[in-house]
C-alpha cells in the first residue's frame, strides 16, 4: 500500500511538472517585428491579436510570423510595433491536457500588435536624407528611365521594391 501510495505522489509529480516548460519564441520572416516603438515616426495601420492552440509539440518552440503573416498580407503593413507574446492555458487546453494524462502538452499561444506603414517604405526607414531620382513600375522601364539621367557618382545608391513598383535612390 505505501509503495502504491509513493508512486501515485510521484506520478502526479510529474503530471505537474511536466508543464513547467520555458517557451522560446522567435520571428523568422521577411517583415520586422519590434516589441517597443521605433525612432521614426510610423503610420499604424491596424491593432491585430491572433491565437493558436498547439498540442503535441514539445519543443516549445514558436515563430510568430506564422500567425502575423496573414495580417501582413491583408494589410499590406511593412512591419509590426508593440508585439506582446502570451503563451497560457485556458478551458480547452485543460480538458485537453486531462484527457491525455498531460501527453498532449497543449498551450494556446497568442500575439498582440500594431500594424505600421513606413513614410517611404520599409526600405528608406533608416535613411531620413535619401531621394527618389525615379520611380517605374518594371525594372526595365526604371533602367530605360535611369540611362536618361546624368546620376552624381559620389552618392549611394540603392532600387528599392515598391507599392507601385521599383524606384531608384540616393542618399548620404
């Protein structure tokens, strides 16, 4: 009886603390993802939250650009300001994690956020002086545009991606 009485204490043991997991969360895709305000002024463009419930995954390893990036794509944002990362338990996960004796390992792990448009485009963010010499909807047209002018040498240059197409710039 003692010895069945110590093994149920160790089995609930480790029930419990089976859960008490460090999560790692990361963003691993193409727009950028900043938990505070940038130094350049910003348009937000909308406040988004999204959550996920995730079971049978032990890694506990989450990118938020899989949530983020259908808001980035409805909304056409060049990026995402104030993130607030949650990683919790609610009614479901519970069930779900009773049912299963805690083998499910299930969470629900959300994000919150304020979608943001550059001035310029994401691109020109981290250069105030820069100037667009031209703009076209091709490169093609925008080379054919550039042979026209006489460009200074002595400045850099960079084509960026636009809304509208490419265009190409100078700055300091």
């Amino acid at each position: 009886m003692k010895k069945l009485f110590l093994l149920s204490i160790c089995f609930c043991s480790v029930l419990l603390m089976e859960s008490c997991t460090i999560a790692k969360f990361s963003g691993r895709g193409a727009y950028p993802i900043m938990m505070n305000n940038p130094t350049q002024k910003v348009e937000v463009i909308k406040h988004v939250s999204d959550s996920k419930m995730v079971v049978f995954d032990y890694t506990r390893a989450f990118d938020a650009s899989e949530l983020l990036s259908k808001f980035f794509e409805e909304n056409k944002a060049d990026g995402i300001i104030n993130l607030e990362l949650k990683l919790k338990s609610d009614v479901g996960t519970f069930f779900v994690n009773l049912f299963t004796l805690g083998l499910a390992n299930a969470v629900v792990w959300g994000l919150e956020g304020d979608l943001v448009k550059m001035p310029n485009g994401l691109a020109l963010s981290d250069y105030p002086d820069a100037q667009i010499v031209a703009s076209a909807n091709t490169m093609g047209e925008l080379m054919y545009k550039l042979s026209a002018n006489n460009i200074n040498q002595s400045v850099h240059q960079m084509i960026v991606k636009t809304d509208e197409g490419f265009s190409f710039v100078t700055y300091r």
